[in-house]
C-alpha cells in the first residue's frame, strides 16, 4: 500500500522495483514468466514515454525513466508488451547521429532500417489487434527530418506526418494529460467518466456536490475482482494501479487501456470498457514502470441515469467479459466518498429498517462492516445531518440478484488522514460483492446508485423492492 493513501479491503505491503537501464536485446528477446491459465494472459508491459532532444528537436521513445528524466518529456505514448511471445515481434530503437544534418531517433520492427544502428528493444508490439490495441503510429517531420512516435490519444503535431508502415499494436495512452472527462447529465445527476483511467466513473455530481474521492486509481466509483492466480490473489481493476500517486505528473501514472467509451443521451446511458490491468503488478513481475495487463479481460459498466424516472437514480451494471474464474469476488461496483460522508447505515426495503451502523474500525482494509440484505436494501453514507448521502441498493442472490454481501469502510480520523476533498487521503468506502463460481465469456451485475437525503433514499428504495428491481 502506498503511504499516501488506503485502497482495499485488505493491505498490501509495496516494494520499490528498480527501473531496468534498456540494453541492446536479441531478436527474440527474453522469455515472459510462465503462468498459470486462471485468468488468461497476463501481459507485463513497457510504459514508453517520448521525450525531446535538443534544439531540432529530436522526439525520442524511452522506456527508460533515469533516461528520461534527462529530457523534456512529452508524456506516455503507449503501454507495449515487455517480453517476446506468440503473435508479437519486437520494436526497436534506432539511432542515427546525423540524419537529415542532425541527430535522429527512429523507431522500427527492422534492425538497421535505413542504415540507422540499433539501441535496443522498445517492446514487442503485436503483429495483429488485439482488445484495446490501435496501430503504432511512427511519424516523420517534413520541416527537418525528424522522426518520432504519435499516440492515437492525440493530435497530429506541427510539421509530423504518420507514416504508412506497419509498426504492430499497442495500448496508446493520454502523454501527460491526468483527465479526459465524457459527462451525461440527466436526473439532476452529472457524471464524469475519466479515459485515462478505463472510463472508470470519476465525478458523480447532484445539487452542486461532487461525492467521489479520486486520491489513486484504486479509488472513484468502479468495478474490479479478486481471485487467485499462481496462488497469488490477483485484482485486476477497471481503473488503473497502485502507481497512480496524484503528487507525480500523470506520465508517471498507470491508467488502465481503455478500449470502449459510449454516451448515448437518448437513453440516458453511458457506456464504458476497460482491459483492466493488476493493482499491484509487482505480484507478477512488473512495477513502478510495468504495468500488468489482462488481456483476456473486459471490464466496465452501463450506467442509466434517471432510473423510472426517478431522478438521482441510475441502474449501475457491472459488465465484466473473462475466462472462467474460480470463485472471485467481483466489486460490482465499489465506490470512495469524500469524506465529508461519514455515518454509515444499512436499510433493509422489505421490513423498512433503516439501522445506523458505527461498530467497525477505521483505517484499515480489514476493518468493515459487512451487512448482506436478506432479500433487497442496500447500504447508506451519509453526511453528519443527513441531507446528503450516497447509497447502493440491490437484491440477494437469492432472489435472482447480484448481492452477496455489501460492505461499509471508515478511512477517517484515527491517523489515517484529514480532509474532506476530491483528493485527499480521508475517504469513505462502500462495495457491493457478488462471490461465485463465474464462467467465460460476458457477465452483467445489477445495482443501483443514488443520491439525496436518507429520507428520500428509503423511499426510493421501497420503490425499487416495489417493482421488483434485482
């Protein structure tokens, strides 16, 4: 767990991996760790970044960071597979130190192209698409004769063409952009799903109150699942990592690839797909610059906003795409709140108890209140008078639902951190868990996320277990 902040239910103890100096690889390059199937494969993967080199200037691909700290930089280009493997062939970095009267760095899948000579092995892009790939675009510069590399999240820059070459598939990233925001408003509700970090829902807005807190990527209001892989518990997330520190440039960030985003304002719904990647990749050989990616995986939500017309209601369903898991436990979804929200209830709709809940610790992930309605309720966080909270409601699984248990987290005071803002440590947390045997291909979870007084949340409530929602 990082130092600045608290993110499961459970702690995990991070280590430092050391960046890798980039070396001169063979053409088949190293061998990936083999691993076990349950969850698909697991792809450890470079971050490369394009920096600036002297005054022409020459736009260099690093996936170096002592190297590129030595340079402007203009942020991530792209997530590429770190190890040789089927259906991938490597990317080089090519060098020639008087091209076109100046220095020149040029990317290729030719060793020696153009009789520039070879550094090193950037990655190994894949030869054909695969989910939430987009061609790796090499460009060059018709005013001076550089060449240089463009993400498919940007713009074509002043004076650079893409080339026609094929160059393999990558997962483009957003340079040093930390927010790419598409909103749909309806309900008296305003919601914000953030590209950078897999469409993951990054502000939900209603009566000129923001309630998420997006301290790291672990947190907003998202979907992910636990399960274990190699006998080691795996947690791909719809957002991103745990190198996602809001005090580093979002170069330095690991978002997950987004591979889907729809807003439709007809339907009241948006629409978003992430190919998740690990919360804590150094459990599988990547780190600080290695995210790991599960490429098998397709994970996000349609939100429907202004549910029955019931305003400030919307139908939040998981949609997770995988190969068959073993018992996960699948967040669907879990949501950080600012920390102005800190009393905690549970509602039962079918009795109409509404119960405030304040025996459970604080500051940790193995402190919670865990509560499963016994046919259809939901769980309350709310501020100190009431007049503004955040709940989920479903139904058990009994019932045809997708409840297994709901879960209440109390990340404030005690030590572990002040404030009530977007971005500070202090948080309230609510997870909804649906446990089970799941099989391959796509899964849907319903729940439903409102906002208001805890008043008007009862009643909605009771609308729901009135009509039957599960």
């Amino acid at each position: 767990m990082n130092s600045f902040g608290f993110r499961r239910r459970r702690r995990v103890a991070l280590a430092l991996v050391p960046a890798l100096a980039g070396t001169l690889l063979a053409a088949l390059g190293p061998a990936a760790p083999a691993r076990a199937a349950e969850g698909g494969d697991l792809v450890i993967a470079n971050v490369l970044w394009r920096v600036a080199v002297g005054s022409r200037p020459d736009l260099m691909t690093t996936n170096n960071p002592a190297e590129r700290d030595q340079f402007p930089v203009d942020g991530q280009t792209h997530y590429v597979p770190k190890y040789a493997g089927s259906g991938r062939s490597a990317l080089y970095r090519l060098h020639n130190p008087n091209w076109n009267g100046g220095s020149d760095h040029m990317d290729s899948r030719i060793a020696g192209e153009a009789g520039f000579g070879t550094e090193y092995a950037l990655g190994y892009p894949y030869t054909s698409q695969v989910a939430g790939t987009q061609p790796y675009l090499r460009t060059f510069n018709g005013c001076t004769g550089d060449h240089g590399t463009r993400s498919q999240n940007e713009g074509p820059k002043s004076c650079y063409g893409d080339e026609s070459a094929s160059y393999g598939y990558a997962w483009p990233r957003y340079l040093n952009t930390a927010t790419s925001l598409a909103s749909l408003s309806a309900g008296g509700v305003t919601i914000s799903s953030n590209r950078v970090t897999g469409g993951a829902l990054w502000n939900w807005t209603y009566n000129g109150t923001q309630y998420i807190n997006n301290l790291d990527y672990g947190r907003q209001l998202q979907s992910s699942l636990f399960f274990s892989r190699d006998g080691v518990t795996a947690n791909p997330t719809e957002a991103g990592d745990t190198w996602s520190n809001p005090a580093w440039p979002a170069y330095r960030r690991h978002g997950s690839p987004l591979l889907a985003l729809n807003t439709d304002t007809a339907s009241k719904t948006q629409s978003t797909r992430s190919v998740p990647i690990d919360f804590v990749p150094q459990n599988f050989g990547g780190g600080e610059q290695n995210p790991a990616i599960y490429r098998d995986f397709q994970l996000g939500k349609d939100i429907t906003l202004d549910w029955g017309g019931l305003g400030p209601v919307a139908r939040y369903q998981t949609v997770l795409n995988s190969p068959a898991l073993t018992y996960p436990g699948i967040e669907v979804p879990t949501a950080y709140l600012r920390a102005e929200f800190n009393r905690y209830f549970t509602y039962d709709a079918v009795s109409q108890t509404l119960t405030e809940r304040t025996n459970f610790g604080q500051c940790s992930d193995a402190s919670y209140f865990s509560w499963t309605p016994p046919n259809r309720g939901g769980v309350i966080i709310a501020n100190a008078d009431l007049t503004k909270a955040m709940a989920v409601y479903g139904a058990n699984t009994s019932q045809g639902g997708s409840v297994s248990e709901m879960r209440m987290y109390k990340f404030i005071g005690g030590g572990c951190g002040t404030g009530t803002g977007e971005f500070d440590i202090a948080s309230s947390k609510f997870t909804v868990l649906r446990h089970g045997n799941v099989g391959a291909g796509e899964k849907r979870f319903n729940s439903w996320v409102m906002t208001g007084s805890v008043g008007q949340i009862q009643g909605w409530m009771n609308t729901l277990r009135s009509w039957g929602a599960a």
